[in-house]
C-alpha cells in the first residue's frame, strides 16, 4: 500500500491581521510566519503524518525558497524521489488570516507548472497504491495522469481544488471526489446539476463525493448510501490547511483498506485538531494526536471543524 500525491509544493508567507483586506487596502500585522505549503505538500504531509507510505511528485525551482519548501515533506519522511528541480521558481503563496481564522490567499505558482505526470511511473500505479491529486498543477497533466491509474486500477482520489476545467471523462475516472463548499458550487454549475453531494454523485455516474461545508458538517454520497457527518465543536484559529488536511487523511484511511464513512471521520477529526492551529502545512497533526481526540471525544460523530476548509 501507498499513497502517491501528484501536486504543488510551495513555500507560504502567512500573516496575521486583525482584518483581511479590502481591494486596495493595506492592512499591518505584527508578525510573519514562514513555513512550506502547497496542496499537493499538505496533502502529502498529512497522510504520512497519520502513518502512510508516501511518495510524492511534482516541482520546486534551483533556488533558496526550495529546501524550505521540502523541509516538512522530508522531516515527514515521504520519498521525494520523483520531485523535480527546474528552471523557474519555487511556488509561493501569501497568506493572510484574520482573529477568527478566515484566511485569503495568493499564490505565485512557479515550478508547479512544469510538474510533469511522467514523474509518476507506471510501476507505482496499481491496485495497491491511493494517487492524490488537486488543482495546482496543469490540468492536462492530471488528465493524463488520471487515465494511466484508472487503467492501471489505482484508487484515485481528486481534491478539485482551486475549483477549474476538468474533462467530464476525467471527474467520471476517479474513486473519490472531495470539494468545499465554493468547489462544489462551481462544479454543480459547469455540470448543471445541484450543488449537492448526492446530485453531483448521479451527474458523475456514481464517483463518490464528499462535499466539506464547514460549520455545517460534510455531505457524503457513495454508490450505496448518503450520509452527513456533523462537524466537530472547535474554536478556529486557522483553517489555512485543514480541507488539505482532511483530503490527505481521508486517501490513507482508504488506502489502509477502511470504508469511506470511517476515512471521512478519522479524516474530520484531523482537520478539527488542524483548524485548532496558526499555520499551513505545520499545523496537520501527526496520529496519536488525531487519535487521542478521537478516544476523548473532542467533537460529535465526525465532521469538519468550524469555519470553511479552503487549503
């Protein structure tokens, strides 16, 4: 078993303010973080922090910003084998947050867009391997890449995320289909259905969807049954990676072989104790701590914690 993550590796500036702001507007904060990012890293990160096997693939530029970018991702111990250095630069992302967690963000996507879906060879994509992938990298290199698992029987897991253009052959392809709230809006409108996780399920011919809404909890919709799993009671500090948290989670648990209602509750948890934290990609938690949250009781039944799972 593993999980391979095809997608953006960036490094994040984050800064807290006491407000986001307007067009035009320059808000002070007192303080910088600096720490890696990118969807395809957070989700690389947190399957291996809660015990997967992880490979990851994608680009970083020959320049100062990669080895932090990578620093997480190594210290996690994912094989980066198959992550390239390229002529551009390491993808960048400014992040600013808000007292209550809301976070806007920007994103410089550099060496990203020269991540090439040869990089996953074929030899890694088989019934015992779980391919995570996202929005951050070409499109047309997921498209690719998308084709090769399904023929070679891979689990294939698509976070649309930042919501943009797939081929409907493409969304029909994959195992797992997980948006926010705005993704699956967007998704229902370019389709033509309702944005809901059950009609997005029959537009797509069954591919299981699981739709986070933030405070309200997550819809779910397999091709046996429908479910809403509460979210989970906790104060937000950040939500910057938690919906990239949840995706990563989510993959290993189905990689360990649990059923979808199980990975999307270890998965919730996760991303509750995530939202608990400042931070991008060093805000995941690892295992035990998911797992003792999960033994006290730290929210209902599952679910996703307060406040909406953008990263």
């Amino acid at each position: 078993m593993a999980v391979v993550v095809f997608g953006s590796i960036n490094l994040d500036l984050i800064f807290a303010l006491p407000r986001l702001p307007a067009p035009g507007e320059t808000v002070l904060g007192p303080t910088t973080r600096i720490e890696p990012g990118g969807k395809g890293a957070n989700q690389a990160v947190a399957a291996a922090r809660d015990g997967a096997r992880v490979v990851m693939a994608g680009a970083v530029g020959r320049d100062a910003l990669a080895d932090g970018a990578l620093r997480l991702l190594r210290e996690a111990g994912v094989d980066l084998s198959r992550v390239a250095a390229v002529e551009a630069s390491t993808g960048c992302a400014a992040i600013a947050v808000d007292p209550g967690g809301e976070n806007a963000i920007c994103v410089g996507s550099g060496a990203n867009l020269l991540a090439r879906a040869d990089q996953v060879e074929d030899a890694l994509l088989g019934p015992a391997t779980t391919l995570v992938l996202q929005m951050e990298v070409p499109a047309d290199q997921t498209v690719a890449l998308v084709a090769r698992a399904r023929a070679a029987a891979a689990r294939i897991v698509l976070n649309l995320a930042p919501a943009a253009p797939l081929p409907e052959a493409t969304l029909r392809a994959v195992d797992v289909l997980v948006v926010n709230e705005t993704e699956g809006a967007w998704l229902a409108a370019d389709l033509g259905c309702a944005a809901t996780a059950g009609a997005l399920r029959d537009r797509l011919g069954g591919v299981a969807v699981v739709l986070t809404r933030g405070g309200d909890g997550a819809e779910v919709a397999a091709s046996h049954a429908a479910w809403h799993a509460p979210a989970w009671p906790v104060e937000a500090a950040d939500t910057t990676a938690a919906g990239d948290c949840f995706a990563g989670v989510l993959a290993h648990r189905l990689d360990r072989g649990e059923t979808l209602r199980q990975a999307v509750d270890r998965a919730s948890a996760a991303a509750a104790l995530c939202c608990t934290r400042s931070g991008s990609q060093g805000s995941v938690p690892l295992a035990v701590e998911t797992e003792t949250a999960m033994t006290r009781g730290t929210g209902d039944e599952g679910g996703v914690a307060k406040g909406d799972l953008r990263r």
